[in-house]
C-alpha cells in the first residue's frame, strides 16, 4: 500500500516497502500493527473467523460484516447520493458480498464495508488515497451492487479504483499493486481479465493507474476519460450484466516487506458503474 507522495526517481525501492510516508503519524498508525488471521465471509452470509485483529481493524468473532463500525456504510454511501454530481448510491459499491484478506491485511478493515462504498477520494498523480481497505497477500473481496447492475454499453463499463501513483510524476513508472479483477451476474460463475502482467505496463489488471476524482473536486468519477483508476468493458470477456466484480491481490508482494504488518496487497478504494442497469 501506497500513502504518501513519491519520494522521486526509484523512491519505492530505497523504502523496500509499500509504506511511502506522508507523515510519521501516517506511519505509526497504517504499518504499527499485526494482523494474525483471516475473517471470510461467503456469498451464503454465513461467517468463518478466527483470531483476526490489529489495532487498525478489529472484526469480532462472528460479527456480519455489514455491521462492523455501524453507520460508516451509510456515512459512505451518502456521499454517492444526489449531491454527488447526481450519482445514486449503487452507482457504486452498496455491499461486501465476501472478503477473505490474505495475509499483511488489515488497514482500513475496522471501516468495512463503508470504507469501499461510495465514490473514489483519489489523491491525483503522485499520492495514493488513505481511504482504502488492503486485501493482503493473494487476498480476495467480492463487491456487490444491489439493487443496480453493471450491464455492457458503449466502450468502458465500470472503472476500479486503487490507490498508485506515478513515482516523480513519471506515468512510464507507477507504484502498483495489481489487483485481478472478475465479474459475475450470479455470485457464482465468473469471467476474469486477463491479468497476467509482472511489470509496467499491467494492461487487464487492476491497481496501476492513478485516482483523479474525489468528492467535490468536480471530476466524475464515471466518466473513464477523466476519472482515473482502470476501466473495464464487459463485452471483452462476454457478459451482458454483472451484479458483483471480485478482486483478487495478485502483487506478489513478500509479507511483510512490502507495504508493512497490515498495509500489503492491492487496496481498494471505490469501484464506480459507467454503464448501469439503472442509471
């Protein structure tokens, strides 16, 4: 995971992590801290946890996910209603249909499924967003959109949202922790993009492009052309509708060296609808 501005040039290997600092206060409270088992939640709503804390995120034994922290997932959904340029809540994310962090997970986890409704906080070019949840080493999350659905329209679809950025400002050069990315219409069959890239450029993966909307900056976040994050089209992996996009960490990150003890793995911070079955 990425929080702070590039140090410039080859700034991610002289920190031989993920944790680019924005501030030490930054630092102490995303890298401080251990996660020592997974929480997963299958599509069914059943629960399967273990021993799954850290001082960031905390999810009590047989807790729903939609109950972690009550009232930040209509805190963040609210942020998507009218006042944001007219989008709908389920323009984006309206719930976790399952996550099963790998390990190094954990930021951002104690503001599930909040923190991942709701439009993008890009922070541009060169500074990774805060507002992100990290999957962890080969971790998995299955997002869903109810009552709304992607369906496949003219050119880009739906748009993922990470949180790289462009090391000194160079876009040949992005700090990235792909992520790939597969959609369903049933929770149960899914079609996956081709993410099969190591380096620049990642093409079909997720997790390398930088963020450029936020809320009230003016920028849309369904609109691929200025947007930010990475579109996808439906028609290149031959769906007509997709109710739910699941991402999986495919960074290949070593735990815990790249990103700290809580902070590995892609991170995701918005998934936004551009073709929507109810616009």
């Amino acid at each position: 995971m990425r929080r702070a501005r590039s140090l410039g040039g080859r700034g991610r290997r002289m920190l031989g992590a993920g944790c680019a600092v924005a501030g030490l206060a930054v630092l102490a409270a995303a890298c401080g801290s251990t996660v020592n088992a997974a929480h997963s939640m299958p599509l069914d709503g059943s629960t399967d946890t273990t021993d799954a804390s850290d001082d960031s995120s905390a999810l009590a034994d047989g807790a729903q996910l939609e109950k972690v922290d009550g009232g930040e997932a209509s805190e963040a959904a609210s942020d998507a209603g009218p006042g944001e340029g007219g989008l709908a809540a389920d323009r984006f994310v309206t719930g976790v249909a399952s996550f099963t962090p790998g390990p190094c997970a954990g930021f951002g986890q104690s503001k599930m499924p909040g923190i991942v409704e709701g439009p993008p906080k890009g922070g541009g070019a060169t500074q990774g967003s805060l507002d992100v949840v990290s999957l962890g080493v080969g971790g998995e999350i299955v997002l869903s959109f109810a009552p709304n659905a992607i369906v496949d329209g003219p050119g880009v679809d739906f748009i993922v949202f990470e949180n790289p950025f462009d090391i000194g400002g160079n876009p040949d050069d992005p700090y990235a922790e792909p992520g790939e990315v597969s959609v369903s219409d049933d929770g149960t069959t899914w079609a996956t993009y081709p993410c099969t890239a190591t380096s620049y450029p990642y093409g079909e993966c997720a997790g390398w492009h930088p963020v450029y909307s936020a809320p009230g900056n003016g920028i849309s976040p369904v609109d691929p052309s200025t947007a930010g994050g990475d579109p996808f089209d439906l028609a290149d992996v031959g769906l007509s509708e997709a109710r739910f996009v699941r991402i999986r960490d495919v960074s290949g990150e070593v735990c815990p060296d790249a990103g700290g003890p809580t902070a590995d793995g892609f991170d995701l911070d918005a998934i936004s609808i551009v073709n929507a079955l109810m616009p």
